[in-house]
C-alpha cells in the first residue's frame, strides 16, 4: 500500500505531524495546518483537475515554453553571479548591477518562463528627467553622480516576482473597555464598562507581491509600489524587446515568510478597522493562518540604476508603469565640510559686522 504524503498548500513541500500542536507543519516554509485545513485544501484541488478536453491548452503552453527557450538568451556576470535575460535581438554588453562585462552563457529552460507582465509605460527619457528633478533636490551627492555617463546606465528591467493569493483563518479574542466621566453636584463619577470582543474570519489577501531576485534590495522594490494588476497581460516574448529581465534566483518557498507578515499584518488591520468605540483594547488572543496559498510568476518594470562610491554599491528603481522613485543617495562628506565651513564664515561676517555697527 502507498504511504499518503501530505503537500503544504504554501509552498508544496512534505507535511509532518508535530505532537506538540497537534498539526501538520512544514519544516520548510513553517506553516502549520490542522486536519480539517488540509482535507479542506485536498476537496478543492480535486475540483480543478483539469478535463480531457484541456489537453489542448496545455499543448498550447508548451508552445510558449519552447518559445521561451528559443528566444531568450542568457548572460552571466562573473563578477556578481548576475543572470540576465535577453531576447535574441538583443544584446547584453555589461552587467547592471555591478557595470562588469557579461558574457552570453547559454538558453533558458521553459519553467522559468513567467506567466504574466506588466509592461513598461514610462519611456528612458521620462525615467532620466524624474531622477534628473530627483537628484537636483540632493546638495550633497558626488558631482559624478549626476553626470551623463551615470545617467546613461538606467536600465529598463523586468524585475521576477511572486504574486501571492492568500486565504488566512483569524482568531482575534480581546477585553474592551469603554470608560466615561462626569459630574453631579460636589461628586466626580466614573462608570466603566468591560466587553469580550471576538472575531473569527475567513480572509483573502489578495496579490501581494515580493520579487525573486536576490541581488536587489526588497525594501526598495516595496518602495516603488504599488504596480497596477489591472494592466496584467498574458506573457509574450515582444516585450523583452529593448527591454532585460532578471532570473530569479529565489524561489516561491523561499519569499513565503515575507507573504506571510505581509498578509497577517493586512489582516491585522482589517480586524482592527472592525473593532472601533473602545476607550481601550487589549487583546488576548490574535492568530492568523495561512491556509493555502496560490501563486503567479510575473515579470514587473523597473528602471533600475547602480552607482559604485568608495566602495559601497547604491541602488535606485523607478516603476516603470506608475513612475514611482527610491533610493538612498550617496553622501558626499567633502562637499558637506566645505558647505559648513562656508556657511560659519558668513556667520562669523555677518556677527563681525554687527559688532561693529553696534560699536
């Protein structure tokens, strides 16, 4: 008889039986599931098997998967281990992370082929004058920060990244108090009322994102949020064209913790947002669940930037939908010194001089 081997609806990694919560856990992604959740998760995925007569979808997207492999084109940096993606009209000539050579290493398999994109609405001149307007607000950077031959290297690049569907269970137990005063006479009054708050919910998140690439900061891809999913297309090769993409290197498994505080802390202010009137709230109980989770694979637009200052790697993105910038610019310390030494000498001026009119 076959061993039943229970998935995680997370990340699909083997489920074990952890005697001391009495649920099925997941070592990898560290969720945790009672029976009833999985068994749950196991009726749903057998009303979408697909039928005999989507056979002829799926041999469409094999078509699409051999596109892929045909016309991408992968190139390796050396230097930082970069993968970047091309496709076969275009050239990679230098790595945009470090601005070391690349060299063309070969094809990309079909199962790194996204399923979605947004594709790009801000044009290279449109990003360069917003970083341009950007940068001019900033004293105190490096003067070869601002050059032309800085500028040239923005990079319109298709940023991997997980976009996660979330169905969480919420157990939210609390003490409400509600406390008000007033006064009779010579006497002060003070009536409090206390209230169990309970609130047990099924919640959907929905489309949280976290990008697959390890070599740009997450902080900064959340900065540039968000990105409008109702511009999401059907992945097509057309537009690479002019374009780089990134492979991801970090897979679904792997940005399942950051989902993860993402959807408990939108569910956490969704609850909160339900219990309002109180003088004060103190929770007792506050657990949030993850029970199953559904991904897509996509390619976002970014016009991404590095700049190299005494040995310290800056990054700067623009969304290349929406226009949004981030970034934390370099601080040029010579510049800075010369600034105050400028401005004590036309204090000390200004003070000498109104010394002397008082004299």
């Amino acid at each position: 008889m076959d061993a039943i081997q229970y998935k995680c609806p997370n990340c699909n990694a083997d489920l074990k039986f952890n005697p001391e919560t009495q649920k099925l856990s997941c070592e990898y992604c560290l969720s945790s599931f009672s029976m009833e959740d999985i068994l749950i998760g196991t009726e749903t995925e057998k009303t979408n098997i697909p039928e005999i007569n989507e056979v002829k979808e799926a041999s469409e997207e094999e078509k699409l998967y051999r596109e892929f492999e045909e016309h991408t084109n992968l190139y390796h940096c050396s230097s930082c281990g970069a993968d970047i993606m091309a496709d076969d009209q275009q050239t990679a000539l230098f790595c945009y992370y470090c601005h070391n050579p690349v060299i063309l290493s070969g094809k990309l398999t079909g199962s790194f082929k996204p399923g979605k994109v947004i594709g790009f609405k801000l044009t290279k001149d449109a990003a360069v004058q917003k970083f341009r307007k950007w940068i001019g607000e900033r004293w105190f950077v490096p003067s070869d920060f601002k050059s032309e031959q800085q500028l040239e290297k923005i990079t319109g690049l298709y940023v991997p990244f997980w976009i996660a569907d979330c169905d969480l269970t919420a157990d939210y137990c609390a003490l409400g108090k509600k406390v008000r005063s007033w006064t009779s006479g010579n006497y002060r009054y003070t009536e409090t009322k206390e209230f169990r708050i309970v609130r047990r919910a099924n919640i959907f998140t929905d489309g949280i994102p976290a990008d697959g690439e390890s070599k740009i900061d997450d902080l900064l891809m959340e900065s540039i949020e968000p990105f409008d999913y109702k511009e999401i297309k059907d992945f097509s090769m057309s537009y690479l064209s002019g374009f780089y993409a990134d492979k991801y290197d970090v897979d679904k498994a792997e940005v399942f913790p950051r989902i993860r505080i993402r959807a408990t802390e939108a569910s956490k202010r969704l609850i909160n947002s339900s219990v309002s009137g109180y003088t004060t709230v103190v929770p007792s109980i506050e657990n949030y669940n993850i029970i199953n989770t559904k991904w897509q694979y996509m390619l976002l637009p970014v016009w991404f930037m590095t700049y190299k200052y005494k040995d310290k790697m800056y990054e700067f993105a623009i969304n290349g939908q929406t226009g949004k910038l981030a970034g934390t610019p370099p601080l040029d310390k010579g510049k800075l010194k010369r600034f105050c030494a400028s401005v004590g000498a036309l204090a000390a001026s200004a003070l000498f001089l109104l010394g002397g009119v008082i004299f």
